[in-house]
C-alpha cells in the first residue's frame, strides 16, 4: 500500500525506475486470462513497449499476450488491469481510441483508481508518452479516463468527469466547484474518499 500512497500523493508522473520495472526484464508474478479471469497462472512476466505481456511459463515456453487475452497481471507488487474502449486525448486537438490496454491499479474502494501511460505517435518519427488516471464506480463500473487539459489542469471537463465519482463526500463537491482540486491533487482526494479521512484542498486557482 506504501507504494501505492506514494503514487497518489505523487500524482501521475512515473519515475524512471518505475519506467525500468515496468518495460525491464521479467519479474516474478501471476496473471488471469480473460476467458478465466479467476484463475490465478504463476510465470516470469515482463511487459513489452508494444503493450503486449511477456510470459515466460515453468517448462521455459514464452507466450506473447495482447491485453485483450488477459485480465489482469501483478508482479513485483504492482497489479495490472486489462481495460478497453478507452480515449486519450494526445496534447493536441485530437485524440486516440484504445481498444485495450493495462492500466496499473493504484487504489481500490468506493471507487477503483487505475493508471494509463500511453505512448502515441507525435509526428516527424518521434513519440509522446501521455498519463491520465481511469476511475471506476468499484470494481465493475464503466471507465472514465481524467487527463490534464491542454491549457488547464482542473477546467470544465475535468469537473465534469470527477464530479459523480465524489458524490458520497459533499464536501468534496464543494471543493470541485470552487475549483480547488484539479489533476495535480485528485490523487489524495480519492485517497481519502477511498479511506474515510479527511481532505482540504488550498485555494481556487486560475483552472479554466
């Protein structure tokens, strides 16, 4: 959980470390495929910058899994969740369709706090590696992707999006309409909201 804090409070910028552990080289774990979600399958695990799971078995056979083939993969603490339908806005006008990718669970309760780093084309061969977080109402709920704006990091849509995910704290409510949480503090407000403690965010800032 200390790891999980961290990444919170943190907000949504990965360290280089992190980046290493998670495109390095295969570590210890288990995982579900989709067809048997509940099924817990131990290998080696590792995964690949295309987004797809390296799975090294006992008898040395490595398996290559789309994310559309897994539910769900944990290894060295971290745990995974295979995620679809999703949209990315790149840092420009337009965006990008996800038809499945694994997003990290950062925090569960009233509602799941996953993490999506997505990789997109920018033009001229070179790439963007764009973060957002995915909230879902528990475990089951559709997934709502909230990303920093283009010129703001808490604006309209961003309220917009946060807003039925803070129902059952009004004073959280309150907070976002006065626009005192944006994109740098949601982490320790639905930490809070997920552990009944209590949060107050500073001031209204210029967030349109």
């Amino acid at each position: 959980m200390r790891v999980f804090i961290l990444i919170l409070i943190g907000g949504l910028g990965l360290p280089h470390l992190a980046l290493a552990q998670l495109f390095g080289g295969f570590e210890a774990g288990t995982y579900g495929l989709s067809e048997s979600p509940t099924v817990r399958q131990p290998g080696q695990l590792r995964l690949r910058h295309n987004g797809e799971l390296s799975v090294k078995t006992s008898d040395g056979k490595i398996l290559q899994l789309k994310p559309g083939q897994v539910a769900w993969y944990q290894a060295d603490g971290r745990k995974f969740v295979s995620l679809r339908n999703l949209y990315l806005r790149n840092g420009g006008l337009d965006g990008v369709n996800i038809d499945h990718a694994f997003c990290e669970q950062l925090d569960s309760g009233r509602v799941m706090v996953l993490r999506l780093e997505y990789t997109t084309g920018a033009g001229f061969g070179g790439e963007t590696s764009v973060s957002a977080y995915v909230l879902r109402n528990g475990s089951s709920g559709a997934p709502v992707v909230v990303q920093r704006g283009t010129f703001s990091s808490g604006g309209r849509n961003f309220r917009e999006a946060v807003q039925p995910f803070l129902a059952a704290r009004p004073e959280f409510l309150r907070y976002l309409e006065e626009k005192r949480i944006n994109i740098e503090n949601l982490g320790q407000v639905l930490f809070a909201l997920n552990h009944n403690l209590s949060f107050t965010p500073p001031s209204a800032l210029n967030m349109e």
